[in-house]
C-alpha cells in the first residue's frame, strides 16, 4: 500500500489546521463575549494548548509504532467530537472542551501525518523531493489551514459561535473519514543518504531552532489570544475589536504562508544560521510597533496588520528551522517531529497565560494602553529570541554549518 499522495496530505494538513484554530478562535470569542477576564482567557488557551503539549509526544510514538495514518485520523475524530459538543451547547465551558479536544486531537495528528510526508516519495517509489520541498509543502497545508481558520473568524464576527463550531467539526470528521484508506500502511522511510544524511553541525542547529520556536510561540501566542482583549480595553466594542485582530491575524499567517513558499523554492537557508537568525529580527519590528503604535494612539486595523505580518515572517523562519533540522535523519521521524510539536506546544502553552498576567500588571501598574502593553511583552521575548540566537549560531558554524 502506498502512503497518500502529497496532494492530499496537504488537504488533510489544511483541514486539521483550519478546524483547531477556528475552534480555539471561537472559543476565544466566546470567553470575550461572556466578559472572561484576560487572565482567565489566557488560563482557558494555556489549558487547551496544554493539551497538545502533553499528547503531542504520545503522538510521535504511536505514529512510529501503531501506524501513522492511524493515529492521524483518531486524533482528528477525537477533535471533531469536541467541536460537536460545542455546536450543540456554545457556552464558555464547552468551548473549553472545543479547545482541548481540538488540540489534543491535532497532537495525534501533525505526527502521524508529517511522517506520511516524510515517507510519501520512498513510500511509492519516485526519486525523493529534497527535504526542504516536501517540508514546505507541508508547511503550507497547516498553514494555509490556520489562515482559513483566521479568515473565518474575522468574516463569523456577528454570527453565532455555533456556526464556526459546525465548521471545525465538519473539517474534522471529513479528515477523519478519508484517513481510512490508509489505516494499515507501515512506515517506510527513506534511506540515509543526499540532504537526511548525518552532519556534525545538526545537534547545534537543532536545537537552536527548536528554542527559537519555543520562544517564538510564547509571542505570537500573546497577540493571538490577547489582541482582540487589549483592544476592547482601549474602548473597541466586541465586534470590532474581534474584526481588527482578525485583520490583524489573516495578515500574520499570510506572510508565514509566503515565507514557507519561499523556503521551499529558496534553499539558500539550509545549514546558514545567521540568515534565519536575521529574518527573525522581524519579531523585533513587529513587537515594537505594537508598543509604540498602542501609547501613540495610532491604532488601525492596517497598522496593526503591518505588525502582525512582521511577525508571521520571524515566526515562518523559526519554524522552518525546528521542523527541518528535526526530520534531517530519516528515522524515527514522527518521534522528530514529535519533539519539535513539543517545543511549539510548550511555547503555545506558556504564550497565552504569560501574556495575561503581563497585561494585567501592565494595565494595574501604569493605567497605560493595553495594546502598548501588549506590544512591551513580547518586544521582551523577541529580544530574549535573538540574544538566543547571537549566542548560538557560532557554536553551529564551528561544528560545519555555513554561516
């Protein structure tokens, strides 16, 4: 049996992108909407993301073990039924329950299905894609995902939270459902040779992507689950504050989409550090123009989106680097990607609550804009980001990477 084409793993990446975020943006709607305060909204996401962090490896395992395709599709049947839940019964609690199945659902599926990525070419027997093509082609099905999730819950902003339920839990379920073709294909990965090839300079790289997609998450985290709150504190209503950071988002996860077109068609990156690290000095700009467009009162939602689309690049850059250099030897590959979901998921998971306790002691502290305040916090993690990689890109190129 032949893993699926990378066509249709893109759509099921795309599926599961666009359900868990759509469900975790409605959730977040529904928390605003029921007058939750910012830290009790960072507590509901750091739960729900705590659930991807703490399954996330599990899911790794079993790809490796009991069939990727397997668990890819139990764990888009386990989030279809918590987007369910909530479609029946929108209230708060329910659209905890959305949250959490819907991340511990992605959790078992990103695994499962980056390593039918990884074994897609050597499953069939063409010559395999360089590494850095199929990871973009990967890339751009979650994250062309996570922009449809963006886009709805911009265009759902005066419809019903039932509505955006029903959609995540029908991408869900379509998943889920197609997935059963393939429940009894092995593992078949490719040999260790060209770009999955061992290399000195790999543990260094590794790892300073990995930290950097840690921190990079605790970020971009703040602005996608505080921006819409922040707003409505500087005197936005509800609706247009949730319109503005939606705005806000679409732009963000547009740029990272490019960015992962790029990396793919671009391979100038591979074993460079210092080209990623500096891409990632977007996360400065984009921290800094929140700050001072938040205490000048020069807030639009263009302004805004221009900040949010500087840091879809550094956070595209970071990502790309983990991913890469997590699935660089081919075995055990779902147990790589694993680890590098666990960064992003420890990242996730922190991001949310960490941010709402910044923006309470900023507002109590200085009375100051909350969007300002906002912008303050994750200025610190981005300088936190590239003091990281000043640090470490030296000890990679001393190991055999370019530079």
């Amino acid at each position: 049996m032949n893993p699926p084409p990378l066509l249709l793993l893109q759509g099921f990446n795309f599926l599961v992108g666009c359900g868990s975020f759509l469900a975790a943006l409605v959730a977040l709607a529904t928390w605003n909407r029921a007058g939750w305060s910012e830290s009790s909204i960072g507590l509901g996401t750091t739960i729900g993301m705590l659930c991807y962090a703490l399954v996330v490896y599990i899911g790794g395992q079993l790809s490796d073990r009991w069939g990727r395709a397997r668990t890819a599709a139990c764990g888009a049947t386990l989030a279809a039924i918590g987007s369910a839940i909530a479609a029946w019964n929108p209230t708060g609690q329910t659209a905890l329950i959305a949250s959490m199945a819907g991340f511990a659902g992605s959790a078992l599926f990103f695994p499962g299905n980056v390593g039918l990525f990884s074994d897609a070419q050597a499953g069939h027997g063409a010559k395999p894609l360089p590494l850095h093509v199929k990871i973009s082609r990967y890339n751009l099905g979650w994250s062309l995902g996570n922009l449809a999730g963006f886009v709805g819950y911009a265009v759902l902003d005066d419809k019903p939270a039932s509505v955006g339920f029903t959609i995540a839990a029908g991408a869900f379920a379509l998943t889920a459902l197609w997935m059963c073709r393939w429940l009894r294909l092995p593992a078949a990965p490719p040999q260790p040779e060209g770009d999955r090839a061992p290399h000195p300079a790999l543990p260094a790289l590794t790892l300073i992507g990995r930290t950097a997609l840690l921190l990079a998450c605790i970020l971009t985290m703040a602005v996608i689950t505080l921006l819409q709150t922040a707003l409505q504190q500087q005197g936005l209503d509800p609706v247009t504050a949730q319109s503005w950071a939606g705005k806000t988002l679409m732009v963000y996860s547009c740029c990272y989409v490019v960015m992962f077109i790029l990396f793919g068609w671009w391979s100038g990156w591979i074993m460079r550090p210092w080209r990623l690290a500096a891409l990632q000095g977007f996360f400065v700009i984009g921290s800094g123009g929140f700050l001072v467009l938040g205490w000048l009162g020069w807030l639009t939602p263009w302004t805004l989106a221009v900040c949010g689309g500087c840091l879809g690049i550094g956070f595209a850059s970071a990502y790309v680097s983990s991913i890469y250099y997590s699935l660089r030897l081919p075995h055990g590959a779902a147990r790589a990607a694993a680890l590098h979901e666990t960064f992003l998921g420890i990242g996730n998971t922190c991001g949310p609550v960490l941010a709402g306790l910044a923006l309470g002691t900023w507002t109590d502290w200085t009375g100051k804009s909350p969007v300002a305040g906002l912008g303050a916090w994750m200025l610190i993690i981005a300088f936190v980001l590239m003091g990281w990689q000043i640090l470490m890109a030296p000890r990679a190129v001393r190991a055999g990477a370019t530079g």
